[in-house]
C-alpha cells in the first residue's frame, strides 16, 4: 500500500494546525495565545514628558455672552473721521467688533485696527489684531469678529483707524493723505476683571519637555526662551502654573496641535507684563 497520500495529508494537517493556533505547537504546550498588550493597541505618546498629564482646560473661565469689554470713540486730531468701537462677547462665545457712527469728511479707505501698544498719529505699521476694512464710498461693516487674541482680548492697548491705500480695476492707485499710517488712535479700557489676581510664577527646574532657559528683559521679570521639544503642559508644571495661566499670559504663544511650542520663541513669565 501507498503510504504517501496519508503523510501528505498528516503534514498537512500539522500546518493548519500551527496557523490556527498562532504557532502554540512550536511554543510547546497548549497555553492560550496572549492578547495584544495595552501598549500595542493605542498609539505612540504625544510629545508631552510629564506622565501624569490629563485633559486639561485651556483657557481661563469664559466670559458672559453680550458682556461689553470695551467701549470708546476713535476721532482724529482734526474732528474730521469719527468712529465710535466697541467689544462684545457674542453668542458662541468668541469676541467680536462693533463699529457704528462712522463719519469722515475725506472719502478714502480705511483700516481699523488694534494694537498691543498705544502709537501716535502719523506712527507706521505695527502688530495688528482684528483688522477691519473698508472702501471709500462705503460705510464699515457693523460688526466683525475679533480673531486671534486667545481667551482674552484685554492684553490690546489701543485701537487706531489707518487710511489705506487702494488699487482699482485700472490698476490706479489711490494714497491718500496718511496712508498706511496712524489717522487716529483711543487707547482701551477693558471691563475685564483679572482672573487669576493672585498668580505667582515659581522658577522650578529644568526637566524633560521644558528644558528652557530663563532670562529677564527690559519689560519683564521673567521671559522663557522655548527649547526644541518643550510642550505647553510641562512648562506650566515647571513654573508652578496651570496651563491656562500661562496661556493668558502669553495670549500670542503658538501652541501645535499636539501641545508642542514653538522652538526659540519668547513667553512671559511676569504677570503684570502681559
């Protein structure tokens, strides 16, 4: 009798057998094959070095829908151009620009801005927030939204009305007088209260994820110079701070997607220098 067939069939049988027990037969024995471990299942860890870290709030407990942050008049030094701005917290929570009364008796472009500091007429360009626009034979927009100024827009000092300069179909240049420089300036009071009044920055060690250097400068006590790999969350623990502290400190601090800051830039440790 033919033997081969059978033994054909015997090692076949073995292989299935080793495929569908994950190889148990060449581990010896008839254990279990283990499940993926917990590591194995979930995605590498982000960039944060602390542990411990959890969701975290990042911002600075929201302010009441319609509250009014700012409110002042913008005239310049002649009386000619009028505006009347203010700030409002709208329905979803993000801030927004009101403008109402406009007046000018030169019909030109106009760009309305606000500023960290408080310039002067005739003063160039500087570091704009909210900019709004308009054409000359045009009254501005009643209300804009107020972007990129964090959880709290209280750290702009001004807000300024800038001529601006146009170009039409024809390629023409309009320029008019003061173009591209400060025609009016108000400084802002803010109806804002402090929400940390009490913070205070304690100069911890250097430690994985905020291995920055601290220095101070003309305006503050205390300025951290981002190192490559420091993430927001760490650096907030080194200094003995939440992150939304730090983050209202620092409402121009870029922050990625993953928590990482930005490799040499500057933050603010000096609460009264925000």
């Amino acid at each position: 009798m033919d033997r081969r067939p059978f033994l054909v069939a015997a090692a076949g049988g073995v292989a299935l057998a080793v495929a569908l027990t994950g190889c148990s037969v060449l581990r010896g024995g008839d254990d279990p094959v283990p499940r993926p471990s917990r590591a194995a299942q979930t995605s590498a860890p982000g960039p944060t070095a602390d542990p411990t870290v959890q969701a975290v709030s990042m911002d600075p407990p929201s302010i009441a829908v319609g509250t009014v942050l700012t409110e002042t008049d913008v005239t310049s030094p002649s009386g000619r151009t009028f505006i009347h701005v203010r700030v409002v917290v709208a329905d979803d929570g993000s801030f927004r620009t009101e403008l109402s009364g406009y007046r000018s008796t030169e019909a030109q472009a106009m760009t309305l801005e606000f500023r960290r500091t408080v310039p002067k007429p005739t003063d160039g360009p500087g570091h704009d927030y909210g900019q709004v626009q308009w054409q000359a034979d045009a009254q501005p927009p009643a209300s804009s939204p107020l972007d990129d100024v964090g959880a709290r827009p209280d750290f702009l000092e001004s807000v300024v009305l800038i001529p601006t300069v146009t170009t039409d179909a024809n390629g023409t240049v309009d320029a008019p007088e003061w173009a591209g420089h400060v025609l009016a300036v108000a400084p802002l009071t803010w109806l804002v209260p402090n929400p940390y009044p009490d913070l205070t920055v304690t100069r911890g060690a250097a430690r994985p994820g905020a291995y920055g250097v601290v220095t101070t400068t003309d305006s503050r006590k205390a300025d951290y110079f981002v190192s490559h790999g420091d993430d927001q969350v760490t650096v907030a623990k080194r200094f003995g701070i939440t992150v939304p502290e730090l983050r209202w400190m620092n409402p121009d601090m870029q922050v990625a997607s993953n928590g990482w800051l930005t490799e040499n830039d500057h933050l603010n440790l000096d609460p009264s220098a925000r």
